[in-house]
C-alpha cells in the first residue's frame, strides 16, 4: 500500500504530541474517552483523520474516532473512489 503525501509537520502541532501512546489504543473493553478528550480541540484534526484514512490504520484512536466510528467513512471513500472512476 503506498502512503499517501502527507507532510509531517501537522504532527508536531497535534494536541496529542508527547502523550502516551497507550492513551490512544485502549485495551478492548476500555474506553477511548480519554483519548478523544485530547483529540477533541486538537488544532491538526482534519489532517490526523486525513492521514489514518489514507494509510488504513485500523486500531487506534485517530482524530477522535475509533476504529468502529472509521470504518463507514473508509466505505464512503471507497464508494466514492469507485463512483468517480
């Protein structure tokens, strides 16, 4: 899979910078509350969703979401892909 163009520098404003990465991948059961409350006013949002869309990632809380709140928009984005080609 490639990865898609994305330059680095909207992670070094991201409100979870230096945060421990545990926070971010909660065990099954727990809660990602704790993570989605420093991703909820992080100023790099839209860039961090962006970048765990185009890579896949698949676990993990990414700008907010969860892996469960991801997987409809990566099947919006593969319909619409699919639509348009």
């Amino acid at each position: 899979m490639k990865l898609p163009e994305v330059t680095i520098d909207w992670r070094h404003r991201a409100a979870c910078k230096g945060a421990d990465p545990e926070t971010f991948f909660p065990l099954p059961g727990h809660s990602p509350a704790a993570a989605k409350r420093v991703c909820a006013d992080c100023p790099v949002r839209v860039q961090c969703l962006e970048y765990a869309l185009g890579t896949g990632f698949r676990y993990g809380v990414w700008a907010g979401t969860t892996e469960a709140e991801r997987r409809p928009l990566l099947a919006e984005r593969r319909r619409l892909v699919r639509d348009v080609a």
